[in-house]
C-alpha cells in the first residue's frame, strides 16, 4: 500500500512537471504583446555533417558518432 501511494506521488509529481515545462515557451510571450519574437535560423554551416539532416535527425553524424562511441568508451592499449 505505501509502495503505490509512493508510486502515485511521484507520478503525479512528473506529469506536473511536464505540465509546466510544456508551459514555459507559452509564457515567454507575455511580455512582448502576446508575440514570441524569433531571430533568423543561422543556414551558415548546413553543410555539415552534423548539421545535415534531411529525415529531421542528422543521420550521417548520428551513425558517425555511434560508430566512434566505442573507441572514445574503452580504453587503447598501445599505439
């Protein structure tokens, strides 16, 4: 019974949380007339690998960087 209580609590606790991070780019209009006011996107590097994403996720960095992960994880011995 305490272990659900605890469960519930925490539950609610992380959908309010949620609630009002999903709440925070609404309130940052307020002070502007009701008007978020947006700088231009910098386009200067889509060149990039990184930056390059025609799915909406930059791919090619993304298979780059796993395939390096394990070289930066483990430790080389000799050289």
């Amino acid at each position: 019974m305490k272990k659900t209580l605890v469960r519930g609590l925490a539950a609610t606790v992380l959908a309010g949380l949620a609630l009002a991070g999903a709440a925070a780019p609404a309130l940052a209009a307020e002070d502007n007339g009701g008007v978020a006011v947006v700088d231009e996107p910098d386009t200067s590097q889509l060149n990039n690998i990184y930056t390059f994403a025609p799915l909406g996720v930059p791919v090619l960095g993304l298979v780059r960087s796993i395939n390096a992960a394990p070289g930066k994880i483990l430790p080389s011995f000799g050289s």
